[in-house]
C-alpha cells in the first residue's frame, strides 16, 4: 500500500508537467487508475511472469501489477520518450527491482514467451493482438481493460477465433468491460 501512495503522489506530481492522465480523474486517481489496474491481478488465475504491459504510458496498469507483485517480473512497453523518462524515474522511486522499461516500439522489442499480456487504451483489440501475437505462447494470460467497447471489440474478431476471449465486468467501473483469455494469438487467421 505505500508504493501505490507514493504511487499516487508521483503520478500527480508529474501530471503538473505532463499531461499523463486526464486532470479529471485525479480526484479520483485510487479509484480510476490505482484500483483499476489492480483488479487485474485477480482474472489472471497464474499470473505467469514475464508480465507484459504494452503501451504503459503513465505506468497502468504496469506500475500497479510491479508495485503489487514484487516476485513478478513485469516489462513495461512505451515508446514516447516523455513517458519512458516518467516511467523509469517511477519505477526508481518506487524501488520496483522486478520492473523494466523497454523504451522503444513493441515491434522493436525482441521476442520472448510473455505469462500474462496487459494493455490499456493501447489500440483496438484485432490491432493490438496482432501486435503482441509473438509474444504469446499456449498459456500466455490476456488481460485487456477496454472500457465500454470490450463486448463489440471481442464480437469484432474472426468468428473462429473469438472464443478464445471472454469480457469481465470491471469491479470499478459499471460500464467498462476488461477482455481476458488465454492462449496463443496467431497473427495469421
């Protein structure tokens, strides 16, 4: 709980200077993004390390799932240099050992077998697993906040394939839909 307070305190510090998350959610930082990207943890049976978070930006729910789970090694991917400069000097601050930065575009980072995928508002669904389809392997866990769009997202895919995916209603918000599965995604129909 103190590395997500220092989190926090970090966060809105940083927002002063950087627009990382929208000035109305900071009222309700805990709640909107603290609590948000933790609820992750907990449709992820095995949480299986390496842990990918793609597209991390202002550190969700990446820093969240690293502050959570020091045992578990989480690769944050952003490709803005402002953002990898925030997300390094948090992971710093925070003292999070388990955590790195790949500072770089997801197709520039080199390939590995990934335990658990995340991704928050990084790019529709059939774009963002086509893009992360070399990193997932027959256990690879997907945990995908989607907002409101989650249910047409998943309908949106190839008939065939969609059933690997299911939407979780998101314990935070009662519109938002968070798409989870398991698998491997072939970016090859």
């Amino acid at each position: 709980m103190d590395r997500l307070a220092k989190l926090s305190d970090l966060l809105i510090a940083e927002n002063a200077s950087q627009n990382l998350v929208a000035k109305a959610t900071i009222p309700i930082v805990w709640q909107r993004h603290i609590a948000d990207s933790a609820q992750l943890l907990e449709l992820v049976p095995a949480t299986q390390a390496p842990w990918l978070d793609l597209g991390s930006g202002a550190g969700f729910p990446g820093l969240v799932i690293a502050a959570m789970r020091p045992d578990l090694e989480v690769i944050l991917v952003e490709s803005r240099k402002r953002r990898v400069d925030w997300l390094e000097r948090a992971r710093e601050g925070l003292a999070l050992e388990n955590c790195r930065v790949a500072g770089c575009r997801l197709e520039d980072v080199e390939r590995f077998d990934a335990g658990t995928i995340s991704a928050r508002a990084f790019a529709p669904l059939d774009r963002l697993l086509g893009l992360a389809a070399r990193f997932s392997t027959k256990t690879t866990d997907w945990v995908l906040p989607k907002g409101r769009s989650a249910a047409q997202e998943v309908q949106g895919l190839p008939k065939n394939r969609r059933k690997m995916f299911h939407v979780e209603q998101s314990q935070t918000d009662p519109d938002a839909g968070v798409v989870v599965g398991r698998g491997q995604w072939s970016a090859k129909p």
